[in-house]
C-alpha cells in the first residue's frame, strides 16, 4: 500500500468514534452492544475520553471503540479516529512514538500540514506516504490499526520490542482485535475456553507461550508483526528488520561505553516529552540509577522518583532496594517517595489477577501494581529500567551459560563431582549457606553437557516441582518456538531467548497491565531501536568480558556511583516466605488447602498439600511456587470455577 502525493493536508475529524478495540462482523451486523462491551471494559487504559465508530461494506460490518489516556497535545483535536482528509485512511493507536518530531519534520517536507502536535498524527501520516514499510521508522511502543475505506484492507502491528499489548480473535463469523483479553471476552462473542496445554507452560516458564493464550482461539499479536485482514482473509508477518551482522571491528571498552551512553541519553531525552507530569521507577539497581543519572544530566532537577520498600521490621527477609533507592536519589537530586509494603498488600491479589487477564507468576506483578496505584495522583507517566537486563545480559543466567559455553567440555567433570552429593545438601530456609546450596543443586539439575539449548532453556524455567504436580496423562508442548538458526551464535540466541520471552511474557505483560489498570503509562528508556541496534553489533561476548552490564556499571560509575554501580543484583520480590510464617497471612493459601477447587482437576491434592506443610513448617521455601499456584487458582475460581 503505497500513495504517491505532491501535497496533502490532514484535518481530524471527530464526527464518529474509535480506538484500539475492534469487531469485524463478516455476515451482517453485530449487536450494537458488543463494541461498547468490549471498549468500556478497557475504558481504564484511557479514561480522559472514549469514542466510537462504525462502517461498513456489503454485508461486512466494521466497529471501532477508543479510549484515550491524554500524554501530548492535551486538546480534544487529537482524539481518535484520525481521518485524513479525503477520510479514505483512518488509524486507532495506542502508545508513544518518539521520534515523532524527527518524522514530522520528514514529513513536512513531503507537503504535509499538521492539524495537531500529537504523534497519533504522525503516525498517521507515515502509514499513508510508506505504507507498511513506515511501521520501521518508528522507535516507541505502540499497538495500533490502520484502514483504507477505499481498499477495504486493514492492518494491526504491534512494536518490535512487544512494549504495548494486542489481542485478536478470528472465527468464520467475527475478527475482534483489542488490547486485553478481558476485554474480548466482554464483547460476548467469543466463547470461553481454557485453553490446557498453556497450563505446563505456565508450570515451567510462568507465563502462556506466545501467540497462544490461556483461551482458546484467542491470540497475542507477537513483537513486530503484522496482522492483514481483507476479502474475509487474515495474513499475519513480521516488520523486524534485519540488523547489521556483528563487526570485526575491535573496539575499546571506553568506545563502547561512551556510544552506548550516548544513544541511552539521546533515549531519555526523547521519553521525558509529555504535556503531563513524569517520574521514574526507581529501585536502586544499576538500571533505573542510571536513568535518574541521566535525566538529572539533562538538567531535570528534583524529578519525582518512587521506590517500593519493606516494612522496617521485615527488611532482612525482603530487599536491600530501598537504601540504595535513597542513596541514589539524595546523590542526584531527585524528589524521592517510597512507599512500604507489608503483608497487607496481599488483600489487592484478586484486583491484580482480575487485572493481568491471564496468569503470570511474577511476585512484581503485585509491587508494580500497588507502586502505580500509589504514584498516579502525582505522575501520568513513569520511566522504567525494564529491558536493560535482556539488552546487556545482566541475568546471573546470563553469566552461567557464557561460562558453561566457555568450559563446556569440563561440564560432565562437574556433574560427575557434585550432581551424586547436590541433592543431600542442606537448603532449609534457616540455613547459613542456603543459597550457595541451592545454585549448586539448581546448576547440577539443570546442566546438559552435551545439549546447550536444552542447558539455557533449563536456566530459563522453573525447578520440576510444580510439573510434577500435574494429574497423570497430562500433556502439554513446553518447547519454546525460537530454536537457533544454523549459523547463530547460540549466546546471541540465549540473549534473544529472553528478550522476546520472558521480557515480553512476564516483565513488560505485567508493567502494563498493572500501570495501565491506574491509567498510568510507563516508558522503558533501554528499548530503544537506535541501542538495540548498536548492541546488536557487538560479538555476544563482549557483554560478559568485564562482568555482567559491565557497560552500564562503567557509565554508571562515571556519575560517581561506584557504589551501587558495584551492589549484588537483586529482583524485584516480596518475602512472600516469611509472611507465611504469621498464622494471619495463610489465608492467601486456603484455595490451595481445597480438594474442590477447580485447581485440582489439573493438579493433585496431595502432592500440593505436602510442599505447602513443607513451606509452613519451614522445611523448604517453596513460595515462588507457591505463588505461582496462588495466581493460578484465583485465576481459574475467576474464570472456569462453575
């Protein structure tokens, strides 16, 4: 689809309504009450104004609904649907793009006259003038559709980093496309069915395997892809473009640094535009210190930051987070709030499983949902360090397998050694030397000499005990889509691994459906295109030669942050196990103490009922799992207990 034009001007036409929630009706119209379902049951994603739109062709119906959250170009001028004049094209987005002035300007000087200073506009006007091919030009996080009245052909895309979500359902009589689950579901027209083999999927990584959901015959539109629907036809492909082979060049540690601090700033600068107050996530890791560096060398000063803290008498059984959050905040400026969290927090669990529409066991969902419940009635937008660990390996995953790659002929010297005795090694919750017990026993579990793939993808998953928990005769597919091309460096593609998984699936899924559900929008600096790019450059094991994020940890230090630019890596968790300890807070595994519930006709009750007396009686801490089994069950009572 390609327009060639000596001069075109846009007008924004707001007769009619839309957005990023869409019923194609193939046969004959829809009821009129589906669309609305279907938009108001995301109406929280924008809540500053909904609207509605609705054609048709022959005996194809088309409904578009629209909820805007306000980020630039605050004015009503700028609500969905965008027309351009001759109302032949006609765009529903949700997002930001960043490099939206950059395009502007190319686009004025092929005759365009912009009507508003929103990126909606300008994205608008890339899809006419490069058609699909413009979807490479944008560096953001976006889910939109696009629709030529005069072709009657549609598009939907999503971002290549999968920042921003897109759901579709096709059948003979209907193809609905919306933001979230839920919201497919409200429309009535689908019908709800589990969809079981996502169930040892879930078991083993956490999370559904892309682009299969936990309902059946609904789908996730994956990262970078396009779905085409015309002539009642559905054609699905990727816009990724093919990145530059890595260089022979040899480079300096301080080129690195300095090129990759360079494409980071240009990044921060281009996600701290907004017409609405901003901050920043700010943990006390490497990552979101060096943002809040950044923004402050920017010249923002006393930029709202927030942090997650643990009650002061339960600080050693959670994170260190909270003290280095402080002391990077007092060091650069920022206007600091932290928000501490004790059990309590647990009474939000149902609102958070209503809100993911499908289960992800994550323990950050939870912190993330509560940080954003807290800091929207101070900030609309957020910044997050999410993405930096995918980019720069920074995963103690990550490390293990560069070294097993590096000293893999000796990996059977080492199971030899220590996989007989690993399993009689102490691990009790109480025991001095606990962790270094258990990455012992996890290593010698999980390492296949003679199997790399199978070694990373054991490093990517769950232990066993939750698998072995299913009914017998159970089967699923585990194996994950993306396999090593013959000649990709099998570190790169470990890196990738995570980066269109695990980032996607569980980081990203949960920071915008918890952020989202308060109508906040949280921007992620590190997935940009230009760095991803440069990074894509550099041989795979130049992230690990000076230790892992070494290249973020040296910009870092250079902001005279040694400190925490040298601090152990710790995730983004809740002491979920010692909250167990309190008789009070066991209510949060009752469901798990019933043979009723809808859970064990996918689970034994036995077996479960031993690892949580195990947790309880402080024998083992199995509260990973154990949450993933409580998201599970509140998940299912929700949506399949009758």
């Amino acid at each position: 689809m390609f327009l060639r034009i000596q001069r075109i001007r846009f007008k924004i036409i707001q007769k009619n309504l839309c957005g990023i929630n869409l019923i194609i009706s193939k046969n004959g119209p829809a009821p009129d009450s589906a669309i609305l379902r279907l938009t108001q049951a995301n109406v929280h994603r924008g809540p500053d104004a909904t609207d509605y739109y609705t054609t048709h062709y022959n005996q194809e119906y088309i409904y578009f609904g629209h909820n805007r959250l306000k980020i630039l170009d605050l004015s009503n001028e700028a609500n969905q649907p965008l027309f351009s004049l001759d109302r032949r094209y006609l765009l529903l987005y949700n997002g930001e793009v960043y490099n939206y002035l950059t395009l502007r300007a190319e686009l004025q000087t092929k005759g365009y006259s912009f009507q508003t200073t929103s990126d909606t506009e300008v994205v608008l006007a890339t899809l006419i003038i490069f058609g699909q091919a413009g979807l490479e030009k944008l560096n953001g996080m976006f889910a939109l559709i696009f629709y030529d009245t005069q072709t009657q052909k549609l598009i939907a895309a999503r971002d290549r980093f999968g920042i921003k979500r897109l759901y579709y359902f096709h059948s003979n009589e209907y193809l609905i496309i919306s933001s979230e689950i839920n919201s497919l579901l409200a429309s009535g027209l689908i019908k709800k069915e589990l969809n079981e083999p996502q169930l040892l999927n879930y078991l083993r990584y956490r999370y559904a395997l892309k682009p299969q959901t936990f309902f059946r015959n609904i789908y996730e539109l994956e990262e970078g892809q396009i779905l085409s629907y015309a002539n009642q036809k559905l054609h699905l492909e990727s816009f990724i473009p093919s990145y530059a082979t890595t260089t022979n060049t040899e480079r300096s540690d301080a080129e690195i640094t300095s090129q990759a601090e360079n494409l980071l700033l240009k990044s921060v600068e281009r996600q701290l535009r907004a017409d609405v107050p901003v901050g920043l996530f700010l943990s006390g890791g490497v990552d979101s210190t060096l943002i809040l560096a950044l923004v402050q060398q920017l010249g923002h000063r006393h930029f709202p930051a927030f942090t997650i803290s643990n009650k002061a008498s339960e600080s050693t059984f959670g994170s260190a987070d909270y003290r280095f959050a402080r002391l990077a905040a007092q060091d650069f400026g920022a206007e600091h709030q932290s928000f501490e969290i004790d059990a309590s927090i647990l009474k939000y669990v149902d609102d958070l499983v209503t809100t993911l529409d499908q289960p992800i066991a994550d323990g950050a969902a939870l912190l993330t949902y509560y940080l954003s419940k807290q800091v929207r009635s101070t900030i609309k937008v957020a910044l997050s360090g999410a993405g930096a660990d995918e980019l720069f390996g920074g995963y103690n995953r990550h490390r293990a397998f560069y070294h097993f790659l590096q000293h893999r002929r000796f990996a059977h010297i080492f199971l030899a050694l220590f996989k007989p005795g690993a399993s009689m090694l102490p691990t009790g919750i109480k025991h001095p030397l606990r962790k270094q017990f258990l990455l012992i026993r996890k290593l010698a579990d999980k390492i296949q000499p003679y199997q790399p793939v199978q070694t990373y993808l054991n490093f990517t998953a769950m232990d066993q005990h939750l698998q072995d928990l299913l009914q017998p005769g159970f089967f699923g597919n585990t194996a994950l889509a993306e396999t090593p091309a013959n000649n990709q460096n099998i570190l790169r593609w470990s890196l990738n691994q995570d980066l269109h998984q695990y980032l996607i699936a569980d980081i990203l899924a949960l920071t915008d459906k918890t952020s989202m559900i308060h109508s906040l929008e949280v921007r992620t600096p590190y997935l940009d295109n230009a760095l991803h790019a440069f990074l894509q450059t550099l041989p795979p094991g130049t992230l690990f030669k000076n230790g892992s994020k070494w290249i973020l940890k040296h910009i870092l230090e250079k902001h005279q942050e040694k400190q925490i630019a040298n601090r152990p890596k710790e995730g983004f968790g809740m002491p979920l196990g010692y909250w167990l300890k309190q008789n009070e807070n066991r209510w949060i595994v009752e469901d798990l103490q019933n043979p009723q519930h809808v859970l064990f006709r996918y689970l034994r009750f036995p077996e479960t009922q031993q690892l949580i007396q195990m947790q309880l009686q402080g024998r083992y801490d199995y509260s990973t799992e154990l949450w993933a089994l409580i998201i599970l069950a509140r998940w299912l009572n929700q949506h399949f207990a009758a």
